[in-house]
C-alpha cells in the first residue's frame, strides 16, 4: 500500500464532522482537567497530589478549575444530547450508536476468531461493539458524575432534602466512576485510537474528521457497502472474508 | 488547687488577654495602665508559679478558669481560652490531666509558650490503643468520606474532632447533653451544613464501611471495586488477544496492512 509519486491518492471518507470533532475536544480537555484536580481528592496521602495542588495554586483554586471543568462538562453533555435528538446527522449518528443483538453476536465471533475456533471476524457497521460500548459508557457515566458531583458541590442544599448516607455514596460513586472513566480512557479509548498498531501512532479521525478508503473498507465494511450502493454508478465491491482489523 | 483559686480571681478581675500574660513587656504595660495596684500581685503570682509543667500538677486552671482569658487570634478575632470547670468535670475526659492532650506544653516553664499547637484526638482515639478509647483512626484513613478527604486535603473548612465534639466538654454520644448525641446532629451539623434536616444525620457520620454498619456504602463501594477490576482485567485481556491475532499474522499489524 506505499504510495508512489504516480499513484492516485486514496479517496478518503468523512467520519467526523467539524462539530463532533470540537466537542470532542471540549470533551478531551474538559476530561482531563476534572481527572487532573480530582486525583487529589481521591488519593490525598499522594505526593502527586501536593504537587497538583501546589501546581494549580492550592486547595481552593483546585475546586475552582475543577468546577469550572465540571460546567464546561455540564455545557457540552446538555448540547450534546440537543445535538443527538434535533439535528438530523445527530439522529442519524444515534441510531447508529445503539445497541442491536448483532453486536453481541459480533463481540462472541471476535473472541472465537482470536482463540481460533472461526476463520473470521465479523463485519461491522459505522460502529462497532467497542464504540458503542465507549459511547453509552461515556453517557452514563457523564450522567452519574454530572448528578453526584452536583450533589457534593450543593451538599448543603442537598442535606435540606437526603440524609447524609445519600452523600456519603455520592461521594464513593463519583470516586470510583472517575477512577473507572479514566482507566477506561487510558487502558480501552486508548489502545483502539493510539496503541493498536494498526492505527499506531494516532488515528487522524479526530483532527481531520476524515477515514481512507482502506480504513473504512476493513474497519467498517457494511458501512463502505452501503456508502457505495449509494453512489451512482459505482459498482458494489464484494468485501474479503478475512478483514485486517 | 489554692494558687488556681488566687489567680483565677485576679485574673478575672484584670480580664488579661492571653497575649497580655504571656508577653511579659506588653503584661506590664497593661497592668500598668489599667490596674497599677495589682500590677505587683499578677507578676508576683506567676512568679510563684513558674515552674515546670508536668501532668501530675499543670496548674493550667490558674489562668484558664478565668472566663475573661482571651487572646487575639491571627484573624484579628478574639479567642476564648476559658476552660469551664464544671463542664470538664462531667465530660468523658474528666480524669485526664490537661497534658494528656495539649502535649507540646509539657516540660515548658510558666508562663509557657502563646501559641499552642491543634489537639491531636488520635494519640490516644487510634487502633491498638490500651486505653480503651473509641478508635476513630480508620476515618482519618478513608478517603472515600466526606469529613476525612477534606481533613487530609487540608480543606480550608475541613471539620476537626471538636468543631462537633467540642473541646473540654466532651460527652458521651448516647448523653442528650452531648453534641453529637443522635437529637443534637441536627444543630450541630447544621453549623457548617445551615438546614440539615431532621434525617440529616440518620445513618453514620463516621463511616466505617463494613457489611453490617453503613452497609450501602460498603456494597455501593464492593459494586465499583468488582466492577473496576472486572472490567479492567477484560479490557486487558481483550487487547492481549488483539496483540496477539497481529502478531502471528491473522490481522494487519501496520497501518494499511491486509495481512502480515
């Protein structure tokens, strides 16, 4: 697949619009605030957690940048869902995002082709099992963090109307989601966009927006099928039995 | 006990504030301008009693029996030192001598030093003590608790043991008369927590979480142990599988790669 000087360039597809791409910007670094002036609060005996706290300007500033970060996070989490359910490319992008059976069915034929027991992978769609997992994961637990860290950040309001108990799990959930949200960031999100050396050291989807034909035809072939049927005068292509993930 | 009596008076009647009596320039001055004729006694009775501090004989209560000892605090706010006699006498703490908990002023010659270092309840409040006392150490250890992250992280309004125990009028939790007993929480929380209900504190404030005690924070947490390292453990075995299908040739290793 090296490219010579006389070769045509790969016809390459949108994935991502300019919209989605901002958002997941905002996303990213919204995240990683939260992470960063979180982390003392969940590991307060860390050194780290001093340096962080020294970093940002102390304790009080810390809960600043975080909450700050939470209401960015709040912001794009109330758009996002505006997005998804009024503009008709969210709609779009959202029925394609939910869980079907075929996604069990592919995520069992994976692991039977990685142990050996069938001969191929499945055939996925504009989104696979994983991505569909990463998604829901990530909007349940924006939800989770969204409702519990508003609850610590109003624990007075919140004690006018829920016992302490009530603060108390909202505090053990909000630790664990964090701690969950990013080594599901770090070990999953990852390896499937940086670490996979297929893609290593970085898919471009969320700079440019956009996926080469090649990419598209191995990772997402029903979706390159229906792209070309389509297409006026551009014959289906069969895709191969055997799809290099 | 008799000098505690002496000086309580004179104190009382002076009103000296703690910075006053500990500072001996600007206690004379003082004296000087308000009281010149006890302006012998007061030096005179600390003279008497300038002796070493131990915890057989503090000699604490001669000055801080008086209900004028004040000092200013660095905030510019005045600072009660007063000890209550009777209410020490009643609390859990009634047969401890003032040095088992304000440690930093033993050895020290009176007048001692003005600035006394924060009580640390934990001396003796901690596991593995002989002593008996309720051990409060796995609180300050949890950093899944509200009270005890703040404390750890230093948060300005981080609550310490007495800002709900109280001080030197510690009771027992079931006394009505205590601050912390079950129908006094509301008040008391509700210093720091303005409108805390009447089922504001109807579970633990010092969560321990175990099954039998705060036992939906206990399960809450297990759910999010199992579920973090269940899900973690799959992740990684996942891509072990994934590194691997690359590796013997079954799917792409490079970026555009059919096979290997």
């Amino acid at each position: 697949m090296t490219s010579t000087p006389d070769a045509p360039a790969e016809r390459r597809f949108k994935r991502m619009t300019l919209n989605q791409r901002i958002q997941h910007i905002i996303l990213m670094t919204s995240f990683f605030t939260l992470v960063v002036t979180g982390f003392p609060v969940r590991y307060p005996d860390s050194p780290v957690s001093s340096k962080i706290i020294q970093l940002v300007g102390g304790f009080t500033m810390r809960s600043r940048i975080h909450r700050l970060a939470a209401c960015v996070l709040i912001g794009l989490t109330v758009y996002h869902v505006f997005y998804m359910t009024l503009s008709k490319h969210g709609r779009s992008e959202l029925r394609a995002l939910m869980p079907a059976f075929k996604d069990a069915t592919d995520a069992i034929q994976m692991l039977k082709f990685y142990v050996g027991l069938t001969p191929n992978t499945p055939l996925f769609d504009r989104f696979n099992f994983i991505e569909k997992f990463e998604y829901l994961a990530l909007g349940w637990g924006s939800i989770l963090m969204i409702a519990t860290g508003l609850m610590l950040w109003f624990q007075n309001q919140t004690l006018e109307y829920l016992p302490k108990w009530t603060l108390d799990v909202a505090r053990v959930i909000h630790s664990y989601e964090a701690l969950l949200g990013f080594l599901a960031i770090i070990v999953w999100h990852f390896y499937q966009v940086h670490l996979n050396p297929q893609v290593f050291p970085m898919s471009r989807v969320w700079l440019d927006g956009e996926i080469s034909e090649h990419q598209l035809k191995t990772l997402h072939p029903l979706e390159y099928e229906r792209i070309l049927k389509q297409e006026v005068g551009r014959p289906t292509q069969p895709h191969p039995k055997n799809h290099s993930l | 006990m008799a000098d505690i009596h002496i000086d309580s008076g004179i104190v009382g009647i002076l009103n000296l504030t703690s910075t006053e009596r500990h500072n001996p320039k600007r206690r004379e001055n003082t004296m000087t301008g308000r009281l010149p004729v006890l302006s012998i006694l007061i030096p005179l009775s600390l003279a008497a009693g300038a002796r070493m501090v131990t915890a057989a004989e503090p000699a604490c209560l001669s000055c801080h029996s008086a209900p004028g000892f004040r000092e200013m605090g660095a905030n510019g706010v005045e600072k009660s030192l007063y000890v209550d006699q009777a209410a020490l006498a009643s609390s859990v703490h009634a047969s401890k001598s003032c040095l088992d908990c304000h440690v930093d002023f033993r050895g020290q010659s009176l007048p001692h030093k003005p600035t006394a270092q924060p009580v640390q309840c934990v001396r003796c409040h901690r596991s593995g003590n002989t002593l008996g006392t309720p051990d409060v150490s796995r609180i300050h250890n949890f950093a899944d608790i509200v009270h005890g992250s703040a404390l750890k992280n230093a948060k300005p309004d981080a609550p310490q043991c007495e800002d709900c125990h109280g001080t030197h009028e510690i009771r027992r939790a079931t006394d009505p008369k205590s601050t912390v007993y079950r129908g006094s929480l509301p008040a008391t929380c509700g210093k720091c927590h303005p409108g805390a209900g009447k089922d504001f504190a109807a579970e633990s404030i010092h969560v321990l979480t175990t099954p039998k005690r705060d036992a939906v924070v206990y399960w809450v947490r297990m759910f999010y142990i199992l579920l973090v390292v269940g899900l973690m453990s799959s992740f990684c075995g996942y891509i072990l599988l994934d590194l691997r299908a690359r590796w013997i040739g079954r799917l792409a290793w490079r970026r555009g790669d059919h096979r290997r």
